[in-house]
C-alpha cells in the first residue's frame, strides 16, 4: 500500500437485508447508476458516478461473509497493519466486531471505537 493512502477512506458499502429495493431507492435519490457485482449466486451492486462511470460505493446483501456486518454506511479506513490496528482498537477502549475477512489478498475487520462508531480497517496486499 502506497504511504500516502494510509488513513484514507478507501470505500463505503451499505449491507442490508434487501439490497435489491436500497439500490433502487438510492439510483433515484442520488442519480447513481448501478453495475451488478456477481456473488455466486447473487449479485451485489457497484454503485456509480453517472458522468464518468466511477465507483463509488457498493451496497450488498446481507448474506455469507456479510451477514454479520451492520445495516449502516461503512466506511474503510486505510491502515498499514491490521493486526497493529487491531491491538490499539482494544487498548483504547474500542471493540473488534467481527474476525479477520479476507478480499482478495487484503483483509480487513469491523470495529466499533469508544464512542459507538463503527467503520472497517482495511489492509491492502
């Protein structure tokens, strides 16, 4: 991972129960358009900048590795060692939500800070 990308929020999912409607709901509100992401099975969506095709964000099912993650918008922040991260998420007061997952050859874990707030810790590979 390049110097420069670590802290940064890296993406944004939104995982519910019915992510077929919520994709819908935010293609009318927002404008974005959407590109199916393929699950085996199911798709989830890759949701994107109409004017230049970018992705955005994705909005998933609630389902395999993501049936246990919160019904909210999660952002991934950047961190150069996960298991680092993870240690001071503890030693601070947070709490880890979720085991070690893995995408691709990253990783990473859903945590909740002091406060309540939850958000991801990604570590690119």
């Amino acid at each position: 991972m390049d110097k420069t990308t670590i802290g940064q929020v890296l993406w944004q999912d939104l995982t519910v129960e019915h992510a077929d409607q919520v994709k819908d709901f935010y293609t009318a509100v927002v404008g974005w358009q959407v590109k199916p992401v393929d699950m085996g099975g199911y798709d989830d969506f890759s949701m994107r900048n109409p004017q230049t095709g970018k992705d955005l964000a994705g909005i998933c099912h609630a389902r395999g590795t993501n049936a246990d993650l919160p019904a909210q918008w999660l952002l991934y922040f950047a961190v150069e060692n996960l298991e680092q991260s993870t240690q001071e998420v503890v030693k601070r007061g947070g709490k880890c939500l979720t085991e070690v997952k893995s995408y691709g050859q990253s990783r990473y874990r859903v945590i909740q800070d002091p406060a309540g707030a939850v958000c991801a810790l990604f570590e690119q590979n």
